[in-house]
C-alpha cells in the first residue's frame, strides 16, 4: 500500500540558489554505475586496439614497399627510443599513453611479422647462436670474477 | 542487460575488429618457395632460398590481405574508442536528467496529493454547510410546532402522496420557460460559462470522440438556423435514411464525388455573393449554411476539401455563407488535410470540443455534457469548459410534450429517430418537464424531488456510476432530506460498505484517505442505525 509522503525530502527544491540544488544531487552520486565502467573499458581497450592497428597497418604496409625498409628501420628505433625516454620523464596521462603507444605497437610489430621474424631467425641462425654464446660465456666470466672478488677468504 | 542501443553496436564493432586483428596477425605476408636440397624439402621465403636449391612448389602469401585487414580493423577501434568516449561523458549527465526527472514525477505526484486533500477538504466543509442548513430547518420545525402548525403536513402537501399524479399537484403558472433564443438541446448551465451564439460565427468547428453527441448538437444549430431563415445543405457521406430532416442531404451512401461537386458549387456562389457585393449597393442574400459531417473522412476523398476550408475561413462572413464542421479531430490532416492553415484556424474557428465518457454498465462511449469552447484567436490554452444539458425530450417522453409545447423547441425534435444515449434513463435533469433546471433555486417545493419515481431514477443513474457521489456538491438533488432518503435506498441495495461509500462520498479506502474513509464509514452508520 501508499506509504505516507514526507515532504521534507524536497526541501532542498525550495532553496534559493540553483547551485545548492545541483551540488546536492552531484555529491549523492560518487561512484561509478555498471553501464559507465562499460563505456571506460570499452574506449581503453579501442585506444590499445587502435595504437595496435597503426602499427600493424603501417609495419606491413612498409613490408609491401621494399623502399621504405631503411627508412623504417632507422625510425621506428628512434621514435621508439623517443617515446620510451617521454614516458620516463612524463606524469599523469601522458605517462600511461606513451606506455600505452610502445606497448601496443611492439606488440603488431612482433605478432603482426612473425613469419618475417621467423625468416630472419632462420636465415641468421648462427649468427644468433655465436652472439648468444658470446653474452653466455661474457656473463658467466663477469659473474665469476665478481664473485671470486666478493668471498674473498680472510 | 543492454542499458542502450550503442553498447550492442560497439561491443560487435570490437569483436569484429579483434576479428580481423587475429586474421591479419595469423596470415603469412610473402610467398614462400618449397624446395629440395640435398635430401631435405624446405620452404623459406624467396630470398631465403640457396642458390642450389631444386625448385618444387609455391605458397602463395597473403599480403595484400593483411594490410586491408588491418586496415579495417584498425578503424572499428578508432570508431570503439571514439563511441565509448563519447558515451562514457553522456552518461553521467543522463543519470542526472534521470534523478531530475524521478524528483519531478514525484514531486508532481505529492502536488496532485496535496491537490486531492484540498478538493476534498473542499467538499467536506460543504457537506457540513448542508448539516448546518439541514439543523436550521429542524429549528424552523419545531418553531413551526410552537406555533401549532404541523410541519409534516405542510411538508407532504408538496410531495406526491397516495394516487396523487405529477399532473395534478403541479401548477402550470409556476413552470419557469425558457429563454426564446435557449431552444437548443445543449445549452450552458447558468452558473458555468456560456455557450456563444452560434449563428455569429461564420465557421464553426464541432470535434470530439465518438459517442459525444457532435451531429446531435450540429441538428439541433441546424433546427435553429432553419427556424432563422437560413438555407441548409448537409455535406454527409454516411447520412442515414431520412436523417437531417428537412436539410437538402448530398454525398449519402458516401458519394464523395458528388461533395466534390457540391464544394465546387460552394465557392461559385461565394462568387456569385460577392460579384453582387461589388455590383449592387445592399444586396441581400438568403443565409446559407453548409453543414459537413464526417469531416475528418474527406481530406483523401475530396480534392477540392482543402481550398474549401480554406475558402470558409477567410471568404464567407460578408457573404452569409457560414459552415459548421464536424469533425474527430481538430488536427489539420483531419480537417480536409488543410497543410500550412493551422494559423488562420486558430484565428477563424470557433471551436467546440464535446466531451465523452464510457458508461460503466453497457461499455459505450456516451456524452459528458461539458464541452471545451475555444473563440477564435483565443489560445488553446484559454478554453472554457460549459457544463451543457440537455432540454429535448428523449423520443419516449410522450408525457412531457403537452408542457413543452409551449417551448421554442422546433416540433420536430421529439420525432427525430436519434438520441443522446443517457435520454432514457431516468431523465433526471428534467423530471417535471420543461423548465426544471431553470427553476433548480425553488427545488425545496418543487414537485419532482418528493416522487417515489423520481428516487428511483436516480438510484438507477447512481447504481450506473453516471452521477457524482450523492453527498458532493455536484449531485443534482440539492435537497438534504431527499438526499438521506436516496442514501438510504442506495444502502437497501447491500452492494457492501466500500462500494457504498464510494456510491455516497466518492471515497475509496487506503492510502491517504484513510481519514476520509473512516469519517464516510462513520456517517454510513450513523445512516445505517437510522440517524440522520
């Protein structure tokens, strides 16, 4: 059945500046409904997906055009390098957006060119081995030496 | 669940484009040569292979489609991202407008409360006025006994007793007549505002529901204008056999070409009128008024039907032409499809919306008798509402012709084969015959109100719920004694408290009439133990 009217929830109606009015609806309304976490979590992941996409269309799209190849690789580092050094120095929203642009477009640039990195592993082979070995061995002799000097027996 | 249409779009627009960033990311780009060297089969991309290599087969790559897809699935993201931000800043502020809005309705629901409360209050103050007026005349009565004068017999000289009949305790020198000019059928109550004189406007715009009593009201103009003087045409596609007596009826059996041509025929002599205006120094010219029923029908039938509306409400008055519409709606496309008038027939029409209501017992749309009277020029928002009611006798009311013959009522209006719906029962608002409502301020000696007959009329049109509530002021019976004796029949009939109460106050129970519920159920017992 009806409940009784209490009219005093409408006081705040009654008061003489509008502000007063609209301030006492905003702070009754702090936190966050279902349908407005969607929409953040929806528009963070299209702003991942879309670095992602920038980078994967670019990074093929130069795969196509032999030419651009030197290009690419000189500036793709150097942007890179630019834009890890901002998001060191940066605060707030520029910082997560820059880590957000690296992460997402080193991700297309490995994903998206496997089969060119698989080629590239296959054709340097023993490059790769050679160098892998020589970090092993440097490692390992710095890691002794170091170690030998540290447990120095009295 | 989905809280609005955009989630459904850019949840498919992301999944799509996650589609196609897996089918770009999984696809090889070039061409990879299958070849044998030694007594190994590999494939590697062309310019992997070894110079010494025997060729076997080619895998094509897939690059081309790569990039497109890529392409595209990098603009549903954008799109996602772009939606998603938009929607994320909307939605704080929809939730506001929504909380506003919650407030508002509720707020419009306590006024409406507070509103209901005062009505009643209203009410229930007038009710004790009638308890007061009702003590006076007790003290008039013992008054009147101090004197040795029985106010019992002088009282019942006035009612019908044993074999008595209406005719014959009734003086046909104290039955109030009409006005000359007040023979309508539906006329304004005294006390709420008027109906304007019809005949002083050239076009006249009669609209309402179904069941309203629009083509009775326009017969009954029609009657008047005819006893007037003037010339009647009634433009009517679904005219009955013998219906707008005495009218010339065109377009029946809806022949709408033949409007057509009655329209056309219209505006010639709109011509005609005024070539003889331009040409004569005072012509004079028999009133002629087109009548057009079913108005609302002719827009897609009739080509002419928008010029015509047009024509009468700019061209007419200095003419004497005049024209009553009778329409459902006072929407342009339901008055001839009359596109870009809507200013001149605010301007020019008068317009008369009747009011109709359903009939709780036989479920059929019949007339409130108020109507919503707009003058020309007059916003929408003025309206006056006139109480109407009705004069003519229902078609049965065989004893009332003899003291209605001296009306101004046209003779034929008791033979017409239509009636307003509420005529036959009980005839309440004229239970003595021709001048009852007009002499409602003497009712306390009035002949009708004593009658045994006349109680149970009103007890059929209480029963029926077409009459407010026996104690509100809007009750036709102004009496208080035959007030309680009607009350008490309506309590004989055992339809149970609530249905009694709401039949004698108009209170229901629960909610914020409580108070009014138990005061009402008080006083049913008090009626109920025989106290008055």
């Amino acid at each position: 059945m009806y409940s009784e009217f209490d009219a005093s929830e409408f006081d705040y109606l009654n008061s003489a500046i509008p502000q007063q009015f609209e301030q006492q609806n905003q702070t009754q309304t702090p936190e966050l409904t279902n349908i407005e976490r969607f929409w953040n979590l929806t528009g963070n992941w299209g702003e991942f997906g879309s670095y992602f996409g920038a980078g994967l269309s670019a990074s093929l799209i130069v795969r196509a055009i032999p030419a651009m190849i030197p290009a690419a690789v000189i500036l793709i580092p150097a942007a890179s390098l630019g834009l890890a050094l901002y998001s060191l120095s940066a605060e707030g929203s520029g910082k997560v957006r820059s880590q957000l642009i690296l992460l997402a477009v080193g991700t297309a640039l490995l994903a998206g060119n496997w089969d060119a990195w698989q080629a590239w592993i296959i054709a340097n082979s023993q490059l790769l081995i050679l160098s892998f070995a020589l970090i092993v061995i440097t490692v390992a002799f710095v890691a002794t030496q170091v170690w030998s000097k540290l447990n120095v027996s009295e | 669940m989905l809280a609005n249409r955009n989630q459904a779009i850019v949840s498919g627009i992301l999944s799509l484009s996650i589609v196609g960033f897996a089918g770009a990311t999984a696809l090889q780009f070039n061409d990879r040569i299958e070849y044998r060297i030694g007594n190994r089969i590999e494939s590697q991309p062309a310019w992997l292979v070894p110079p010494k290599a025997e060729f076997r087969a080619i895998e094509r790559g897939y690059g081309g489609i790569k990039i497109l897809l890529s392409l595209l699935a990098t603009g549903g993201m954008i799109t996602t991202m772009l939606i998603a931000r938009r929607e994320g800043e909307q939605e704080p502020v929809r939730q506001r407008i929504k909380k506003y809005q919650e407030k508002a309705y509720e707020f419009g629901f306590a006024a409406e409360s507070a509103y209901q409360m005062s009505t009643l209050a209203n009410r229930y103050k007038k009710l004790a006025d009638a308890d007061e007026v009702a003590f006076e005349g007790e003290i008039e009565a013992a008054y009147c006994e101090s004197l040795g004068i029985d106010p019992q017999q002088q009282q019942q000289q006035q009612l019908l007793t044993g074999t008595a009949t209406l005719e014959s305790i009734s003086n046909p020198g104290d039955k109030v007549q009409p006005s000359a000019a007040q023979s309508a059928a539906l006329e304004p109550k005294e006390e709420s505002a008027k109906l304007p004189k019809l005949t002083n406007y050239p076009a006249i715009l009669i609209h309402g529901p179904q069941g309203s009593g629009k083509s009775f009201l326009a017969e009954e103009e029609i009657a008047q204008r005819k006893a007037a003087g003037h010339k009647v045409t009634a433009l009517d596609p679904h005219a009955g056999f013998n219906s707008w007596r005495d009218c010339e009826v065109i377009g029946a059996g809806m022949d709408y070409p033949a409007i057509d041509a009655e329209l056309a025929e219209f505006a010639a002599e709109v011509k005609r009128r005024y070539e003889r205006i331009r040409n004569e120094p005072n012509p004079t010219f028999q009133p002629w008024t087109f009548v057009c029923d079913e108005f609302t029908n002719w827009a897609s039938r009739c080509k002419t039907s928008g010029d015509f509306f047009q024509a009468a409400l700019s061209d007419i008055r200095k003419a004497k032409m005049y024209v009553i519409f009778v329409s459902h709606a006072r929407t342009l496309a339901g008055l001839g499809d009359a596109k870009g008038m809507a200013a001149t027939r605010d301007a020019a029409l008068l317009e008369i919306e009747l009011l109709g209501k359903i009939d709780p017992v036989t479920t059929e749309a019949v007339p409130r008798f108020e109507a919503l009277v707009k003058l020309p020029g007059q916003p929408l928002s003025d309206r006056k509402l006139v109480k109407l009611v009705r004069k003519s006798e229902p078609k049965n009311a065989t004893t009332n012709e003899a003291s209605d013959a001296k009306t101004d009522i046209p003779s034929n209006s008791s033979e017409k084969d239509y009636t307003l719906p509420e005529q036959d029962s009980g005839n309440l608002l004229n239970p003595c015959g021709t001048g009852a409502e007009a002499s409602e301020g003497a009712e306390g000696a009035d002949c009708a109100e004593g009658s045994d007959s006349l109680l149970n009329g009103f007890l059929s049109e209480i029963l029926a719920d077409s009459l407010p509530p026996l104690f509100s002021n809007d009750f036709p019976l102004k009496s208080h004694e035959r007030r309680v004796q009607l009350a008490k029949l309506v309590i004989a009939q055992n339809l149970g408290k609530q249905r009694t109460i709401w039949l004698l106050w108009g209170v229901r129970d629960g909610g914020r009439n409580h108070k009014q519920y138990a005061d009402a159920r008080a006083m049913l017992e008090r009626l109920i133990n025989g106290e008055e």
